[in-house]
C-alpha cells in the first residue's frame, strides 16, 4: 500500500520535511517512489510548497494521505486563489 507522508530532514531541533509517496512499511526517512513538496515550519513565514497535481495522481491510483499530509493540503488549497471563469 502506498502512503502521501513526510520524511524528516535538517539538523537536531531544526526540522525541515519533503513530502513523498512511498511504500507504507518502508522507514520514515528511506526510499521514496516520488518526491511532491515540502514543508519548513522553523521558517517565519512558514514554507510549504506541494504538487496538488501530483499529490491527486497519487491519491487517484489508491496512495493515502497521512493525518499530518492531509491537513496541509487542506491549507494549502484554502490559500490557493480562486481560478477566473471566463465570460464573467
């Protein structure tokens, strides 16, 4: 089973994650199949950048989300401006 979660990385007490699709039972931090953003809360303002695209091809072929994964993505879309309809 595939799993959207993140893998931690930077020095001791300063975290910074990528966001990756890997194989459930795999570590936490070993080998992933694709790598779909990023995420540093140690930043002021925080950095989190994801492939939404990406993230909804994974989810379309069965990967599932972590809890944490989950509700960054909810942010981010919330964040994402509206796209224009065109004739109005």
């Amino acid at each position: 089973m595939l799993r959207i979660r993140l893998s931690r990385h930077g020095a001791k007490k300063n975290p910074h994650y990528r966001v990756v699709v890997t194989e459930k039972r795999s570590p936490r931090d070993g080998r992933f199949l694709e790598l779909v953003g990023y995420y540093n809360p140690a930043k002021k303002p925080v950095l989190l950048n994801l492939e939404l695209d990406r993230i909804d091809y994974w989810i379309q072929k069965g990967a599932q989300p972590s809890d944490t994964v989950k509700s960054l993505v909810e942010k981010v879309r919330k964040s994402a401006p509206e796209p224009a309809i065109a004739g109005q």
